[in-house]
C-alpha cells in the first residue's frame, strides 16, 4: 500500500477523533498514533507491511458482532478487553468506522462529557 493511502487514511481518523470534546492525539511507545480522552486509550492507529490498520475499544457483544464480518479482527494483546481491528478500510466502512469511533470515546471518556455528548445528540 503507498503511502500516501495511509497518510489520507490516518487524516480521515484524525478528523473523526479531534472533533470529539477533549481528544488528544499522541505518538505512543511503539509509533502508533493513539487517540486519547483524559488518559484512555479509545483509538490506536499504524502502519506495517500490510498497509494502514486502526483498532478501537468496545464491548464485547459489539467485538462478537464486528467478527462476524470480513475486514475485523480481534486486536492482538488487546482484543480480550474487547478492542476491534480493521486493516486498510475503505471508503463505505468509514460510516460505520465513525459510529465505531465515537461509541469508544464515549466508553473512555468521562462522565461529564458522556452526559455533555448525550445532550447534544438528543434527536
């Protein structure tokens, strides 16, 4: 995968997780770019040779749910605390992906911000 893929697919991340209240973005430990609320983890991103990949929090009904389909794997070392992983998503999974995205930041964030979320989505 070029390069410049990944780099229009991290920018795509980027936009969805920045616009959240109070996320942070870090280069961890090991290079990955990580998404962060107060401390938590809700998306981490890298690249290798097979291309760009993203992993987010969830629960573990959704993790089983997500399985089932064809691009989600269990993240390695995480997936038992329920993280979800997608290799090179394209452009119809970004829909899904943003839900994705925003169900694990509600699920690191803190309480304040859940119920500041919750407010200003109210249909």
């Amino acid at each position: 995968m070029k390069s410049q893929d990944t780099a229009g697919m991290l920018e795509n991340l980027r936009n969805i997780c920045l616009a959240l209240p109070e996320a942070v973005e870090i280069i961890d430990g090991f290079g990955h770019n990580t998404f962060k609320i107060n401390g938590k983890s809700f998306v981490i991103s890298g690249e290798s040779e097979k291309g760009f990949s993203m992993s987010f929090k969830s629960d573990l009904e959704t993790q089983e749910l997500l399985l089932q389909k064809e691009h989600f794997f269990k993240t390695p070392y995480i997936g038992h605390h329920g993280w979800v992983s997608i290799l090179n998503p394209v452009g119809e999974d970004w829909d899904e992906l943003t839900d994705l995205i925003q169900e694990a930041y509600l699920r690191a964030a803190p309480k304040r911000l859940v119920k500041k979320w919750i407010e200003l989505h109210k249909k």
